[in-house]
C-alpha cells in the first residue's frame, strides 16, 4: 500500500492524524505503509472514504486515485459542451441564462 503513503502526504495528514481520525494506531498506518500488515475490509473501507480515492488506487493495483475515472471525463465533457453552447448565444440570450441561473440557485425546492 505505498500509494497510501503517497496520499497522506499529499494531502499534508500525518500518521499519527490518520490512525486518531480512523480510530486505529499510528503503528498500523506504519505497517499498512510498509507492506508488514495489511487492513481489514472494514479499514480499507474507511482510508478509501477518508481519502475520496478508490481501493485500487490503495492496493497499487492503478495510479489513479480518482473512484471513477469514466464519470469525470464524461462531466468534462459535458460542461465543455455547455460552454461551447453558451458562446455561440447572442448577449441578450446570455443575460437570460444568467437570470435562469440567479433564480435556479435562489429556488428553496
């Protein structure tokens, strides 16, 4: 589990911050960083979570930490389709997107 230990420190987490917020020792983060011990499903469930990353990405079965690679190029796409539409609208239609906009994110439903 080396890239365990590549995304604590990414983020800055020490182990000693790791192991209180999991509720486990730093002595088991060392292992599980080390290769010496390996977590319970339950554990490995919780870095996953802690982590925002899949358990592939822990198992250093890939080097991609992203849970699911596929929905993230599809919202890229997505949102670079949106900004191709919207700049091929005239100024007036913009301003009434925008006002969409306002009233959507002003809308308590």
């Amino acid at each position: 589990m080396k890239n365990l230990r590549l995304i604590r420190k990414k983020r800055n987490i020490n182990q000693l911050r790791l192991a209180i917020d999991l509720g486990i020792t730093q002595e088991s983060i060392s292992k599980y960083e080390t290769d010496i011990a390996f977590p319970s499903k339950d554990i490995l469930i919780k870095i996953a979570d802690y982590f925002n990353c899949s358990i592939d990405y822990l198992l250093d079965r890939t080097d991609n930490p992203n849970i699911n690679m596929d929905k993230v190029i599809n919202e890229d796409e997505e949102i670079e389709n949106l900004i191709f539409r919207y700049k091929k609208l005239s100024s007036e239609k913009k301003n009434k997107l925008e006002g969409c906009l306002i009233a959507i994110e002003h809308d308590k439903k």
